[in-house]
C-alpha cells in the first residue's frame, strides 16, 4: 500500500523531482507501511548524509553513534539486512531487532531519540527493517557526553562551532544550554555564590564525608556544563547564575540592563541618571532593586492619602509590611510584589541569544517601564494573564526562583501582579505587549 504523504514536516533532500529525492521525502514522516518498490528504488543510491545501511543489528557503540550523527544532521534512516553491494540479505528475527532499537534509542542516547521502525516482507521471504530519524530535538549525545553529525555517508565527531551552532538553532527556549567555549569553570564560576545555593537546597547532603568540592560534577548534574572531549564547558545558564561578575561581563556582553531615571513621563524629558549594570543575574536584580529603591517607594498595602502627602504622619508604630523600603513625600508609590515581580520577569524569561537589543527600565515621573528582548509566544500574550507560562529559560527561572539563590522574588506570575497593581493603584498596568521582539510592561504608580 502506497505511503500517505505530509506536508507539514519535510528535511532538505535531493533536488525536486528526482527519482530518489521523491522517495527519501516519502521515508521523513512515519507512516503505516513503507512498499518493497519504494525501498528498492531508494537504495539504488547507496549510502549518503541520509542514508546508512547495515547487514546486521550489531556494535551497539557503533550504531548508537549512527543514529546520532543522524538525528544531529537533518535526520534520515538505517535500513537493516541490506550489505554494501546493495543486495538485500534480510534479517533473521525483525521483531528481535526492532525491540533492540527502540531499547537503544531510549536508552543509550541523550536526550532519548523517538523513532519509527517500518518492517518489510520481500517475495523471497526475506524481511529487512527501516528505522527512521528526525532531527526535531538535536542536539543528541551518548551518554559518556560524544556528540556526532554525519557529513555524506560518514559519521564523525561534532566540532565545537557546529555543536555551537547546534545548540543556537534550538527553539530559544534553550538557549541557556549553549556551552560557552571561551569560558571555563575554574576561572569564571563564583563558587561561593554557587555552593551558598547548592548547601541551600540540598542541606546535610554535602557533609565532612565528601571531599572538596565537586563544582563540576554538580553543575554537570544541574544541566549547567557540557562535556565536550575532554573538557567540561560552562553554560549560558551557568555563567549568568553564578558566573563572576567580570567574567560574564567580558564573555557575555549582553548580560547587562540599562536603568535610566527621566525627569518627566517619557523618554523625552532630561535624564536625572543612567546607570549600565552588568553581570551575573543576582548583580542585575540586586543593582536595579537598588536603582528603583532611590526615585520610589514600594509599600505591601496601599498607603493612605495623608501617609502619601506627609513622610512625618508616618505612625510610629506601623507594621513593617506597611512602611515603603524609602519613603519621601511626593514620591511615586509601588506595590512591592508587582515591581519584584516585574523585575524578575524581565531578567529570567529576557532572550538571551538577542544581541541587538538590551534589557531597560525606565522610571519617570509617574510609571516604571520594564523592556526586554523576548522571542515570540506561542499563544497570544493575553495567555499569561490567565496563568499561562512557558519559561523559555526553564534552569533559569527554577534556580533564581529559589529561595537560597538570594534574590528577592516573589511568586505568582503575570496574573499576580495584575492582581496587586489594580488593587493598589486602582489602574490596570499597560500591556504587556511584544513590539518588534521586545516585551514591554508599565506599571503606574500612586501619588
């Protein structure tokens, strides 16, 4: 039965209209049956960068590392039981080998390769198996941390621009996983900021029995290191939570958020101060935190109009939950959670592989502005309104979240601030809105 065709997923092939162009697109989208006809006509070609062919299930080392270099290339399938002349020998027991290839590529490969194996039955009573590969979740490593690609019918270690490449066409998402190949551990990560973190949330784990202590180890188990041959590589994620501040300055110019202070509502009024901060996340939070604490007050209740017009008719016995961190009259009044929030947002799920746009707040007269380059959502922006989230920097966000990483955040996303503006201020915020990939956010403040 002829194969159905899809159109909605296709890997680069042989020029349109080629007999064996046609045929490899027929093997890219699993399907219920692939015709004896098709594959012969598709291995008339032999081997090529989407083709490997193998007599036998055999080498477990060696066919793990076929598949790889597969599914980090463009994709493509093994056909079993068929020798280099080309001629179909068949294998003995399909059922045996299809069970070994699924076990293989769940098993022995990082992150696991999901494919589809076709089984044909020839006149001859010879059977032969297709196992076939997309490239949709590369890049695909062994689990001793081997990357591979396939350059025309040979396979062959990955270098670290194509790694690198590899790992900058990922859905931005994952853009915190890219290795950072000038950096490394020994000079550029903050060990005590780390190890404060990591004694924080594993407490009693690291006692006297361990010696030393394991940095890489654990940023490897963390998700935050990548082995590449013999070396163990930071990165992006790693090196903006617990890089040295001078360090990521250097080998990550971006990681860096321009605050300004306008004297007036816009972005035309004269500026009162600018201030350029760059480092790791904690150095951003903590240095804007700062920044904003100078020209506002943030305040957990809304204050009263006599408290917002008088700093002295402050009761001297008010909670601390209801004094602002600075309070001066005629200042603009903030609800706390909604600024930490805002700020928190704009750090964590900012796009960090955009090297043409900066982070930016801007405080004026009567508003905080929050800016940060974002790739496009996949729902509308009015999604995260109703709770809706998809972190693009998921280690990102799940570490600086974190209590014992030491920034000031808060819980309760998008929604929440809504929630605490309006009832604070009794003004919606504008936004947020995404303007040539940027998000904006405006809070308004009460005076």
């Amino acid at each position: 039965m002829k194969r159905k065709r899809h159109h909605n997923y296709q890997r680069p092939r042989q020029a349109p209209g080629s007999e064996r162009s046609y045929l490899a697109y027929q093997l890219d989208v699993p399907a219920p049956a692939t015709s004896r006809g098709e594959l012969v006509r598709l291995l008339r070609g032999g081997e090529d960068t989407y083709l490997e062919l193998k007599v036998r299930f055999s080498n477990v080392e060696k066919l793990t590392a076929e598949i790889i270099a597969l599914a980090n290339t463009a994709g493509g399938a093994i056909i079993f039981g068929v020798n280099d002349q080309l001629r179909i020998e068949g294998v003995e027991d399909p059922e045996s080998v299809e069970e070994q290839l699924r076990d293989l590529c769940a098993t022995q490969i990082q992150p696991p390769v999901f494919p589809y194996v076709n089984k044909v039955a020839f006149d001859s009573g010879r059977r032969i198996v297709v196992l076939e590969i997309d490239a949709s979740s590369r890049p695909h490593r062994t689990l001793d941390d081997r990357f591979y690609v396939r350059e025309g019918a040979i396979k062959r270690e990955t270098s670290r621009e194509e790694l690198s490449q590899i790992y900058n066409e990922k859905y931005q998402a994952r853009f915190e996983q890219v290795p950072v190949f000038q950096a490394n551990l020994e000079d550029d990560i903050d060990e005590s900021l780390f190890w404060s973190y990591v004694r924080g949330v594993n407490p009693g784990y690291w006692g006297e029995a361990t010696k030393g202590f394991p940095t890489d180890a654990v940023l490897r188990d963390m998700g935050l290191a990548v082995k590449f041959g013999d070396e163990l590589l930071p990165t992006m994620g790693s090196l903006l939570l617990f890089g040295r501040n001078d360090r990521v300055a250097h080998l990550l110019p971006r990681a860096d958020l321009l605050l300004t202070r306008y004297s007036g509502n816009d972005t035309r009024a004269p500026i009162i101060e600018r201030v350029h901060l760059r480092g790791n996340l904690l150095r951003l939070f903590d240095g804007a935190h700062h920044f904003i604490r100078q020209y506002v007050d943030l305040w957990d209740a809304r204050p009263s109009r006599k408290v917002r017009e008088n700093g002295a008719s402050v009761p001297q016995d008010a909670k601390a939950s209801e004094t602002p961190d600075e309070f001066l009259p005629g200042r603009a009044n903030y609800q706390r959670s909604a600024v930490l929030e805002a700020l928190t947002n704009a750090l964590v799920h900012r796009d960090w592989g955009g090297h043409d746009r900066q982070a930016r707040l801007n405080i004026y007269d009567d508003s905080l502005e929050f800016i940060n380059p974002t790739q496009q959502l996949e729902l509308p922006i009015i999604s995260l309104r109703y709770g809706i989230t998809a972190p693009p920097n998921p280690r990102l966000k799940a570490i600086f979240t974190n209590q014992h990483y030491g920034a000031t955040v808060v819980q309760g996303g998008i929604s929440m601030l809504f929630a605490e503006t309006i009832n604070f201020v009794r003004r919606a915020p504008e936004g947020p809105s995404i303007t040539n990939n940027e998000f904006r956010l405006k809070l308004h403040g009460l005076r």
